[in-house]
C-alpha cells in the first residue's frame, strides 16, 4: 500500500512543483508555471515554517504530498495567513438593488457586482494541486486538510475565518465567459494572459483598471451569468472537500472567472473543531485493514509531517502506531499528536 505524507516545502522539491504547476489549471495563481517565482515561494515557505508568530501576518506556507516509497510529489496545498497584508485581496461582492417607480406600480429587484476587499485580513488556502490519479483517492483528502490540522495545532499564526478562490468555469478553448464580458473591456487582456499577469504582479491594477461602479449582471451576455459562482470540473474535488469541512459559498466571486469563494469561521471547520490529541505509542503490530481511517499529524511548526493510518483508537487512549509511522511523523514513544477522522 502507498504511504503518502504531507510535510513542508524545501528547495529539493522544484522540480515537482514545477512539473505540478504546468498540469494545473490556468486559474491556479497561486502555483505560477514560473521557476524564479516558484523558488521565492518556497523560500518565503521556509521562512514562515521557521519563524516565531504570534499573529497572522505575511507567512505563507507551502505543502507537498510526498510518496514516501518513491519520493514522487503528487500534490501540493498552500495557506497564506493574511490575505490582505500588504496588498488588498479583491472580490466581486454579490449585491441586490431595489428600481422601484410608485407611480407606474413598479420594482424590480436587480443583481449587481461590486468590486471589493471586503475579505482582506483572512487566511486564504491556496495552491491546491493534485495528480490526475489520486483525484478520488484519500491522498487528496491528506493534503488539502493535512493543512487544516496544522492550522489546528498553530492557530495563533492564523485568522478567525478561512476563504478559498475556486477555479471558474471556461470554455473548450480555455477561455472564460465571464472574463471576456467583464474584464477583457478593460484590460485588453485574454483570461489566460491576466491570470498569468495575476500571478506575478502585486493586484492594486484591478483597482485601477476594472470598473468602479457596480456591474449590472442582466447586461451580461447569457453565457458570462450562467457561469458566475460556478466550479471548474477540474476543480471540483477540492471544493467539494472544502464543502464537507462546512465551507459555503454565496457572497463572493474571483474576478478574473467567478469562480466561487468559499467562507468558514476557524474555530468551527470540521478537521479542525473535531481534531483531538493524544499521545503516541509504538507498538510493531498493526491494526487491521478494516479499522477506521484518521488523519494524524504531529505539532511541529518546520518539521510538521501528517499521514493517513488505520487504527481502532478510543478517545482519551494513546494513539498505537508501528515504528515506521512514527518515524515518518519524526514522533517518540509519549509524544503528543493530533489526528481527525479521514
């Protein structure tokens, strides 16, 4: 069987997070098919795991899922504490405005967008990336809420709400219909080539060049409507995790393809409100193929390590894993640890 483990970013992994950033959608700025601008995202990475926090500020943090047989990366998942440190973080804000005329007996109710900051000061997950293959194996799980638990175990170094960009919907020649009939007006830009603009300049343009005043959405094409708060397919097993830790998404928007923009408060995100810990104790038998599935992780900041094992642990009992887990979690016998059901 395939031991996967989520651990931090480091210089070695490069490669894979290139080759990562080349198989992943356009939409995924956060993962630039750019080596310089991956190398300086890895590097801020460290820094974060190794600093002293006491506050969400400008840490970034950057997983990898690692085949721990192979060594292969399959997957990659990012948190940035603060959203809106030292840039504004822009959305379109769902609004509806009230045309009445008395006289004439008449009100409508119409739908706009309004470009905002409102969720500036959030800590944003980002970079989600996993191979084709593990799609809808548990791996996916492992990565995208192997993060969540090291929000868990180091909360002071988070905010007290969680929001995540999903990808927008795009049509069979990449292009987004929302984009072209927004955006496109005002940039002079494809979606493929402001996304890219996006991902290596700061956005305080978006500000500067998207229109001020609301956007009426009846004036839209049909096409650009009917994908506003839509998911990409092949974003649709990150949000569809992000849903089951209790992730909604009606507000807001991405610019750039209204894709949804999924809110939860910390405190009250699944694998973090129903993580427990517990210590650690090795034992060389394991426990059978047919027991509970549970996230585990250790409390480590820069050496923080997570796995998928199998155990019929009880509440308020040591958690018994085998030598090579425990190793693989970097744990000693008594050693504390989180874990949450898979």
């Amino acid at each position: 069987m395939t031991v996967w483990m989520v651990r931090p970013a480091r210089g070695e992994d490069l490669d894979g997070l290139q080759r990562m950033a080349r198989e992943s959608l356009i939409g995924v700025t956060s993962l630039p098919n750019d080596r310089g601008s991956l190398e300086r995202r890895i590097e801020r990475s460290a820094c974060s795991f190794g600093s002293v926090v006491g506050f969400p500020g400008e840490e970034e943090y950057l997983f990898v899922l690692e085949d721990l047989a192979s060594g292969a990366l399959l997957g990659c998942a990012g948190l940035q504490a603060n959203c809106g440190f030292g840039q504004p973080f822009y959305s379109l804000r769902h609004e509806v405005f009230i045309h009445a005329s008395p006289a004439q007996g008449i009100k409508h109710k119409v739908h706009a967008l309004a470009l905002c900051h409102d969720l500036g000061g959030n800590t944003l997950l980002n970079g989600f990336h996993i191979a084709a293959q593990l799609q809808d194996d548990p791996a996916a799980q492992l990565i995208s809420r192997g993060r969540l638990l090291f929000i868990a175990s180091h909360p002071q170094r988070f905010a007290a709400q969680l929001v995540a960009e999903m990808v927008g919907c795009t049509d069979e020649h990449g292009q987004s219909p929302f984009w072209d009939a927004v955006g496109r007006h005002f940039f002079g830009l494809d979606y493929s080539a402001a996304e890219a603009l996006g991902a290596f300049q700061e956005r305080t343009y978006l500000a500067e060049l998207l229109p001020h005043y609301p956007i009426y959405v009846p004036l839209l094409p049909e096409q650009a409507q009917e994908v506003m708060g839509q998911v990409h397919p092949g974003a649709r097993r990150p949000y569809e995790i992000l849903l089951a830790e209790g992730f909604a998404g009606e507000r807001y928007i991405d610019v750039y393809d209204a894709g949804p923009t999924l809110e939860a408060e910390t405190a009250r995100v699944c694998s973090i409100a129903e993580s427990q810990r517990t210590t650690l104790r090795i034992d060389a038998s394991s426990a059978a193929d047919d027991a509970p599935a549970w996230l585990v992780c250790n409390e480590s900041c820069a050496d923080f390590r997570a796995l998928i094992v199998r155990s019929n642990w009880l509440p308020e009992r040591p958690l018994t894993l085998s030598a090579v887990e425990a190793d693989a979690l970097q744990l000693h016998e008594g050693d504390n640890l989180r874990l949450v059901r898979l």
